[in-house]
C-alpha cells in the first residue's frame, strides 16, 4: 500500500489511449499536429494568449522556466526548501549557466513579499553582489501548502515594482486549483506569473509536462534552449498527446480531485498529528520511529521525514489521482488506532 509519491502513481487509462492514439506517422520533434495545438489549448484554459511546450521532466521544465527568467550572473529568489534548492541536484545552476537562488524564509514553504524582500532588500546595488532576476514559488509548496490567488498576486505586484520575473513551478498545480476552486488563470497569470510548469506525471502522465508562457515571445529563446539541452525528442507527439488529454477534457481537475480528497481522509485521521493543513495531496504528521515501524509492518510505504524540533518523528504521506481507496480507509484507520 503505496503512499511514497504521486510520481510512482500508473498513467492514466485515457492518457494511454492518446499515446496510443498518436502512434501513427507524423512530423519528427515539435512539428506535428497535435504539438501544434498546445498554444491553442493552453489558451483555451488560461483564456489568454500562451506559448506552451512539452519537456519530458519537472526538473527541466524548471530550469528551462529559469533560464527565460534569469541571466548567468543574476539570481533567482525561492524559498530555502523549494524542489528547486532542495532536489534538482544544482540543475537550475547549470541550465541558468550560472544563477544564483537565493534562498528566503516562510512557513509552510510559502513565499510572501515580505520574506522576499528581507532576502533581496540587503543586497546592494552594485556589480559586487549578484542582483535578482525572477523569483520562484512552488503551488503547492513542498508541504503541500496553497498559493490563494491574492497571496500570488501580492508576490506579482512587488515582482512587477522590482522589475523581476515570476515563475510558478506547478508540479502539483492540479491539486492546488481543485483545492481552491479557482480558474487557473486567477492564480497564474491573472496575478502576475509570466511561466507555469504546468505539471502532468505527478498526476496521471507518464514522462511529460508543459512549460505555459503567459508572454509567447519568451518561449521563442526556450526552443532554442530546450534542443541545447537535449530535451527536444524526436517523438514529441507522444508527450504532446499525454498534455492534451489532461487538460481538453477536464481529467488534470478530476485526478487532482481524487488525490486531494484521499489525502483528506488520510489527515482527518491524523488530527492533531498533523504538521501542516492537508490542502493537497500531502500529508505531513507526527509519527514516532515505533509508530512508523508500525505502519511500515502493516504494509504502508511512506517516506520518514525530517522531525521539526521537540517531535519524536514524522512522516511524508503523499496520495495520488488512483490511490485504491480500501487502501486510504486502512491506512487512515490505523492511523487513528495508534
């Protein structure tokens, strides 16, 4: 009974039949048809003009995002635990050929223009220290953590008054906007994001994702880039089919939806266990290493995770868009039998 990461989660059925629906002759990279429809679609959701491009990995699409945003000698603020810190193994340094993150703070994983500004106000203005270019948010945060509209808004507006780039790495973006209920534009573009990684494998994808460029002429240099970086494949078709069937019918909403909704019963169990409100499919509790063993020898497989001071243990429990509901129902009542 699986509860490690949404990244070992199956492919969805209907993303499966594009694939297989797409196996027939067409233009080799980005230039057949239903890559050709990306824009299209991308705009269609975000009801505004967007540039969009598959990448097969999170990690590239990033640091792809990055690269538009920053230059070699400037730097990049996100929060010290940001996937992009924390888990791209120094990724975003070398597609940047350079840039610098500078790390703030904030609870729960979440930026906010204060915590941004403490970081970048102490840097002076000179060529001695490396100047900010973008800064980057993760939605949701790696505690599962969500961006309200306003809270991305108010980052956008201190973005735009520093003349800085926004990106929003969206792994978990599905989850976040059926958490919030929103349209997805009232959270991205409508409040100032100028990239999305618009994330599909954590959701029901098999190895794509989407880069949305909310000004089109920024993704013109990211083709460029994403060939340089040898993450232009031969068969786009294939990612560019997985990307569409999330998003033309609604199923990137209705995965997000069933893996929000386990995680739900999962922290409903956990009560005051719990480190950090489940607004995802996250959840993050306090488990001591006898209890965790205990879980671990009823068959639940989850991540230990870093304690937070005077806590015994805890634990990362991740759900995913097919998490077997008899699954969600045993783990969530030994839980509340510990």
């Amino acid at each position: 009974m699986k509860f490690f990461s949404d990244n070992a989660a199956g492919v969805h059925p209907r993303v499966w039949d594009a694939m297989r629906a797409a196996d027939q002759p067409d233009a080799a990279y980005d230039g057949d048809r239903l890559s050709a429809r990306l824009d299209e679609a991308f705009s269609a959701l975000f009801g505004t003009e967007c540039a969009a491009l598959w990448v097969a990995t999170g990690t590239a699409a990033n640091c792809l995002a990055l690269a538009a945003l920053a230059q070699p000698h400037g730097g990049i603020v996100c929060h010290r635990e940001a996937h992009i810190e924390v888990d791209e193994g120094g990724a975003p340094g070398f597609f940047t050929h350079g840039a610098k993150l500078l790390l703030a703070e904030g609870e729960g994983a979440k930026l906010t223009p204060e915590t941004i500004r403490a970081t970048i106000d102490p840097i002076r203005r000179d060529v001695h220290q490396v100047q900010p270019h973008a800064i980057s948010i993760t939605q949701a945060t790696e505690y599962g953590r969500v961006y309200t509209p306003g809270e991305v808004a108010a980052i956008g507006a201190l973005a735009r008054k520093r003349t800085l780039g926004l990106h929003m790495d969206g792994a978990r973006f599905a989850n976040a906007v059926a958490h919030l209920g929103c349209t997805p534009a009232a959270v991205t573009v409508n409040a100032g994001v100028d990239v999305l990684t618009f994330g599909c494998v954590k959701n029901g994808g098999m190895n794509a994702e989407a880069l949305v460029f909310f000004d089109p002429a920024l993704a013109d240099v990211v083709r460029y880039r994403r060939k340089r970086a040898g993450h232009l494949q031969s068969k786009g078709r294939y990612l560019a089919a997985q990307v569409l069937a999330m998003i033309e019918d609604g199923l990137w909403l209705e995965n997000a939806r069933a893996a929000n909704a386990a995680a739900a019963t999962i922290g409903e169990a956990c009560g005051e266990r719990l480190l950090h409100p489940v607004e995802a499919n996250e959840v993050f509790a306090v488990l001591s290493p006898a209890e965790q063993a205990a879980l671990h020898a009823q068959g639940f497989e989850f991540y230990d995770w870093p304690a937070p001071e005077g806590a015994p243990g805890a634990a990362r429990l991740v759900t995913a868009w097919n998490s077997d509901p008899a699954h969600v129902a045993a783990l969530a009542r030994a839980i509340a039998a510990l």
